[in-house]
C-alpha cells in the first residue's frame, strides 16, 4: 500500500511539472511572437502613420498573444500547401507552362464607378508582344452577387477574348461556401461592423486570389482594380529583379500606395495566403502584409523609384466613397530603368552614418550622404567589366534638403585599370562635363567615349560647407563591348 501511494503522488508531481513547462513553452513563444511584432511596428513606412503604429501596437499584444496565434506563427515557415478550396474558371485555364510573372486582382462590385475593364485594357497595352508571352493576369471576382459577376465574365470575355484563347487571362471565383465567418467580428482601431466586414473580407479574396496563383509563374505582383501600368513594366520589374540577383528579399515595391505593386516569390504565395487567413479579421490586407515580411525577415522597405503602377479609381470599393490618391513617383510614358551594371563602390568622403556609396547607385529609394565635402574628394564607381555607355544621369539633393547638392564638380570616366580584385582603379579619366545646379544628365555617350570604360567618378572641384547627398547614379548601357 505504501508502495502504491508513493507511486500515484509520483505521478501527480510529474503530471504537474509537464503542464507547468507545457504553460511555460507557451508564454515564452507568446512573448517571441510579441517582440517580433513590436520590432516591426518600427520599421519606417512612409504611408504608415505614427497613430496607426500606436494602434496596432496597443492591440497586437492582445490578439496574438494566445496559445492557437503562437502556434500557427510557429508553424508559419511549414505552411507550403494549397488551400482546399474549389474554385469555379468563369473565363478561361490554366496553362501547363509557367510564365514569368502573374498579375493578380480581385474585383467585387461598387456602389460608383468600376475600373476593372480599364485596368486590363492597360495591362495589356502596356505591354510589348514579347512581354505578353511572359505574363499571366488572373481576376478574381469575389462578389457574391451571380448576376454581376456573369455580367463582368460577359464583358471581359467580349473585350478580351484573343487573351483568354492565348492562356494570358483567367476569371476565377471562390463561392461564398468557403469563406470563414464575416459577421460579428472584433471592431479593432474602432472600425464600424460594415468596414470591419469589408476589409476582413477583402483579406480573404486576396488569400483566395493568392492561393490560386501560386504554381502558375515564377514571380506575382499584386494589383488592385483600378490601375494604371507603366509602359513596358514587366521589362522594369525584369532589369530590378535581375539586379537583386544573390540578394535576400520578400516583397519589393513598384509603388507606395496600399497594396499596389507588390511583388513576391511565387513561392510565397501559400506561406502568404494562410497568413491572411489567419489574421483575416485582425487589420486591413496592407498592414498584414508589412507584417508578413518583417515575420520572413525582410526588414526594410526595398521600393524602386519611378513608380510602376497608379492608383486611378476615383470612389473607392468601400461603400463608394471618394479615394483620390496618387503616387506622384508615378512614370507612364518612356519609361526606361538604367542598368547599372555590376560594380565596386568607394568615396573617401566623411559618410554619415549609414547613408553609404552604395546606396546612391541603386533605383532603390535610398541616398548616399557625406559631411560638407573638399576640393578633390571623390565618388568611384568600378565596374566588374568594362562597359559600352550611352547614358549618365546623377541627381544629387533632395526635396528636404535642397541645398545639400555638388554646388561644384565634374563627371569623368576612366581606362587602363590597375590594381588587385579589391584595390583596382583607373589610371587614365576623361572629363565630360560639370554638374548644373547639383545635377549631371549626358546622352550618346558611347559616341563621345572611344574606348570601353572601366571606372566612373565624381569630383569635387571646390569645397562646401554644405554636406553632399548623391539622390542616385543611373546608366544605361549600349552594346557589350566584343571582349
């Protein structure tokens, strides 16, 4: 009996110990999650005001902080698999060979004005004959209303029915059978029921859309319904992916608003889909999606300048009210992104803090800055190989700092480099021009130039107590030179 005793009080204290490190396992990924979400909250966003930061900050701690939010969080990086839903092909099917890139919009009705049609229509115009060969528009039309969305497939199908027979366009509709509860859910940020209703929603027919597209392209870039494309986009995105090549990143950005041009791995996409499922009612899809890349590690913004995509819907999809936003980076016509070909950079300048060389040769919306520079200070530029140019444009100051641009110096470029892998420069340079009121622009290049160039630098040829930020460094390139 004694013996008995003594075993069962046993088990009891075991049985006690396992649920205590069971409840804490718990609170420390509780707090994990938590400080994660707080790191990112900080994370600087030009269109993420400080008010909206305090509000999520106040209430994340409470919606995350369970037991059911920590453990889908720690399983976030296994969610590989699709969503079991069954969705209905309205306008045509996938094709067997993945493209390039697919472009992604959901539609529902609204109460002024529809976008839709355009938004195709510009799509597709903006694209070249050979760009269409790479791309994939998929629409998903999450209305629950049949009538629209038969109405929708008629015209779409009408007006664009040689792109549905080329595999370039789908419509696709999730029924309404699959959506999770839309009705009496948390009022976060004090949002009224119809606007809590209509973004939790919208979260979902985004993680429906993403889902769908997730094996159909290497790339996706998500759109909304009322878009306008730069001319030749996809051969932008193409030259900015290219140039990130060997560099980790989640999302880059080809515009600044909401969630407009956003581009991911496609890869992503079902990681990304059961992420807004999973918060589809905790904030609206562009704060989810902030989140979402900070949780992958992509601490940083990384968005490129000029913009890709504009914002033209005049009323908004929600209850039909006015939206006018504009990204005023925003380049329709001729727009041509520099090549930058690869290249070491350095200055012996005075850099402040992290604003470094790099940063200034890059479309990426990021500056170089040093402290007030001197006669003979310069900015190299070595290539990796020598280069044919045909065009140079360096912009130096900002719209805040108007003052702080190269009051005086030269562009020149160089041959006959020297010197190890890390060290190497050139011993020859060609001057072709000066700075204008801090900037430089030069065409033809190559027709002034007669031999390949190895290095690039800027001058300084007359000191300023003023301090230098270089806005950003573009060339394009003609013909490789025959090696």
């Amino acid at each position: 009996l004694y013996v008995f005793l003594h075993m069962k009080l046993t088990l009891k204290y075991l049985e006690k110990m396992r649920c205590l490190r069971k409840r804490s396992a718990v609170s420390f990924l509780g707090i994990l999650v938590i400080c994660l979400l707080f790191m990112n909250l900080y994370i600087e966003d030009g269109y993420v005001l400080e008010g909206d930061k305090q509000l999520i900050r106040e209430t994340a701690t409470h919606q995350l902080n369970s037991e059911r939010y920590v453990h889908t969080f720690k399983d976030l990086s296994n969610f590989s698999g699709s969503i079991n839903v069954s969705y209905r092909y309205l306008a045509g099917t996938p094709l067997p060979r993945k493209r390039y890139l697919t472009i992604g919009l959901s539609s529902v009705k609204r109460k002024k004005g529809n976008y839709l049609l355009e938004t195709i229509k510009s799509i597709f115009e903006q694209s070249s004959y050979e760009e269409l060969k790479e791309i994939t528009v998929v629409v998903h039309l999450a209305d629950f209303d049949s009538s629209w969305c038969e109405g929708m497939v008629q015209d779409i199908s009408q007006k664009f029915a040689h792109h549905i027979i080329a595999g370039r366009l789908m419509v696709i509709h999730a029924p309404e059978e699959y959506y999770p509860v839309l009705d009496g859910l948390k009022r976060n940020y004090n949002d009224p029921e119809d606007r809590v209703k209509f973004r939790s929603k919208q979260n979902v027919d985004y993680a429906f859309l993403l889902n769908f597209c997730a094996n159909l392209s290497d790339y996706y870039v998500m759109l909304e319904d009322d878009v306008r494309c730069s001319k030749n986009f996809l051969t932008a995105v193409k030259k900015v992916i290219t140039s990130r090549e060997g560099s980790y990143w989640v999302t880059l950005e080809f515009s600044k608003l909401g969630y407009i041009g956003k581009l991911y791995h496609s890869h992503d996409l079902p990681r990304l889909a059961h992420f807004l499922l999973m918060f589809y009612q905790e904030m609206p899809c562009d704060w989810l999606l902030i989140h979402f890349r900070g949780l992958l590690a992509q601490k940083d913004v990384i968005r490129f300048k000029p913009s890709l995509f504009q914002h033209m819907g005049y009323y908004s999809s929600y209850k039909g009210a006015e939206n006018k936003l504009k990204d005023d980076d925003f380049e329709e016509d001729s727009f041509d992104i520099p090549d930058n070909p690869p290249a070491n950079l350095h200055t012996n300048m005075n850099v402040f803090e992290n604003y470094e060389a790099s940063k200034a040769y890059s479309s990426i919306d990021e500056y170089f800055w040093g402290k007030a520079p001197s006669t003979g200070d310069l900015y190299v530029i070595v290539f990796e190989k020598p280069v044919k140019i045909s065009k140079i444009k360096v912009i130096t100051g900002t719209e805040d700092r108007q003052n702080d641009i190269l009051h005086h110096g030269a562009l020149e470029v160089g041959e006959k480099i020297v010197g190890s892998k890390k060290g190497r420069q050139c011993t020859t340079y060609l001057r072709l021009g000066e700075f204008k009121n801090g900037n430089f622009e030069m065409t033809d290049v190559e027709h002034k130039v007669l031999f390949d160039i190895n290095c690039m630098r800027i001058l300084v040829t007359k000191s300023q107590k003023e301090w230098l930020i270089i806005r950003s460094i573009s060339i394009w390139t003609s013909q490789p030179p025959n090696q």
